[in-house]
C-alpha cells in the first residue's frame, strides 16, 4: 500500500518529552488542545500512543517520533487517512488529526 520501508511500533509512552513539548506551547502562549493520537509504524512490531498538542507542527511531531523510534526525523513520512503529510510547518489541528485518530509512520525508501 506504501511505497516506503518502515517500523511499527507499540508502546504506551511515558509523555513527558510530549509534555516538553506542551510546556513549550504553553510558554510561549498557545492555548492547549491535548489530544492522545495512536501512532503505527508500517511495517514493525508494535504501536504506541501519543498526548499531542493541536498546535504541534509536524516537524514536532517527527522530532518526538524520532525521540521515539530511533529513526532519523528526516526518513519519517507521516500518513492520515490515507493521505501523506508532507508541510512540515502545518500543525495537527490544520490536517484534521484529532483525538482518537491513528497516524501512520513510515521511513522513505533509500535509493
């Protein structure tokens, strides 16, 4: 279905590199709107999930990913519904992902 190579992962995170993240939102004056995201990696072992921030842009969310699967941020490609993520400065609330939904990560094919 993807044309990548990739892990999946699945664990229950402790969320406090989340919350660092978070922290830094609330800092920096940005209202909070938490969602727990499920986060598969195609193909692997396992899933986790994930407490995010609306406001995070991807690229938050590629260098949480890469804090938590030992992959190079830039090798992640992010998918939700059935669509790949690809501006890194959107945020989660600007490409509909809310709480409950489940993002898919894969790594991009090396030539």
């Amino acid at each position: 279905m993807y044309p990548y190579s990739a892990c999946r992962l699945n664990v229950i995170t402790d969320t406090s590199l989340a919350r660092t993240f978070t922290d830094h939102h609330l800092s920096a004056g940005h209202v909070l709107s938490e969602m727990k995201v499920f986060v598969r990696c195609l193909p692997g072992p396992s899933d986790f999930e994930l407490d995010l921030d609306g406001d995070m842009t991807l690229a938050d969310v590629r260098a949480l990913l890469e804090c938590e699967t030992d992959i190079e941020a830039s090798q992640l490609v992010l998918h939700h519904s059935d669509r790949p993520l690809v501006d890194l400065d959107s945020t989660l609330d600007a490409c509909d992902v809310r709480d409950g939904n489940t993002l898919y990560v894969s790594t991009a094919a090396v030539p």
